[in-house]
C-alpha cells in the first residue's frame, strides 16, 4: 500500500495542475470614460438632471445628451427622479 501511495505522491508532484495567479484578470482601461465629469457625479443615489447640471456647471439641455449617451453604453440608468450609476465597478 506504501509503494501505491508513493507513486501517487510522485505522480502528483510530478504533473502539478494549472494554478489561476488570480480570480479575475486585471483589465486595464484602453480607453477613457466618456463624459467623465458628468460620469463622477452619477452615483448609486437617484440624482435629478437639474442637480449634476449645477455640480458639473454644464447647460441642462448638455448634460440631458451626455447622460443619454452614458444610458446608451451602459454606464447609467434612467430612473424615476434621475439617473443612477450602473454596476460597472
């Protein structure tokens, strides 16, 4: 029975299997955000259009063709109230 075990211990030593180095493979960003300024003011709390015009100081009618922009590639989302940002880490 040893000489069983010791062939498997030298097998497993011998044919080590693929080790991950990490979970997740880090992505690093190729490009930049669009609207970036307008994207750090989006958080995960509903913020009225009228409030990140204010805080970006960019025109309502910029900031309303921005954030459809931002909603069409998925970095936001239009709620009742105002947009959040999506889950995008």
């Amino acid at each position: 029975m040893l000489d069983e075990i010791e062939h498997l211990v030298d097998w497993s030593i011998n044919n080590k299997p693929f080790v991950q180095s990490s979970l997740f493979e880090s992505e690093q960003p190729t490009e930049e955000l669009p609207f970036a300024n307008l994207l750090a003011n989006v958080g995960v709390e509903v913020t009225p259009v009228d409030i990140l015009a204010s805080r970006t100081h960019i025109p309502v009618h910029e900031v309303m063709m921005q954030l459809l922009e931002l909603e069409l590639s998925g970095h936001v989302v239009a709620v009742s109230g105002g947009y959040i940002r999506k889950g995008r880490g």
